[in-house]
C-alpha cells in the first residue's frame, strides 16, 4: 500500500494494543511477509514473531470488543438500532 504508514524498531505491547485495528493487522501482514521471505537471521525472526504475537493478540482482542459490541445491539420497537447492556459473566 503506497500511502502506509511506516513504524520502525519493534513494537511493545502496549503500543500494539493502542494501535487502530487495521494498523495492527497490515503491520501483521507486513511481518508474515517479512518471515516468508527466508532472509531474516535468526534472532530477527524471533523477534519479528515476537512482535507478530503481540499484534496477533492486540487484533482478536479488538475484535472480541467488536463483536460483543454487535451482541449488544438490539432493534427498539420503532426499528432503530440501539445497545443494549449485557450481563457480563462473573469469575469464581
């Protein structure tokens, strides 16, 4: 993609976590073309998987948030959408 944004050095998991959900998952895309590519040595393969675990986590969470988010909707009786509040699940 010609107008991407670039981030350079690896990134921390907070960051991972702050960044938008598509950003996430090109800068993803970008390291499983990296690792495909058989060039990287060793220690930056690891690293880049590293890295790769942290964004592959930041994006199921983020759409875990999106699809409770989608749960939550619910038509009113004039046919707009609205969110409703789900009970969340209590640990033991």
């Amino acid at each position: 993609m010609p107008n991407a944004p670039k981030t350079v050095g690896p990134i921390s998991p907070a960051k991972a976590e702050s960044l938008p959900f598509e950003q996430a998952l090109q800068k993803l895309e970008s390291i499983v073309e990296a690792m495909e590519s058989e060039e990287l040595p060793l220690e930056a393969l690891l690293a880049k998987y590293e890295e790769g675990t942290m964004l592959a986590k930041a994006c199921q969470e983020k759409l875990a948030e999106a699809e409770l988010k989608l749960q939550q909707l619910e038509k009113n009786s004039a046919g707009e959408m609205k969110l409703k509040t789900l009970a969340t699940p209590q640990e033991p």
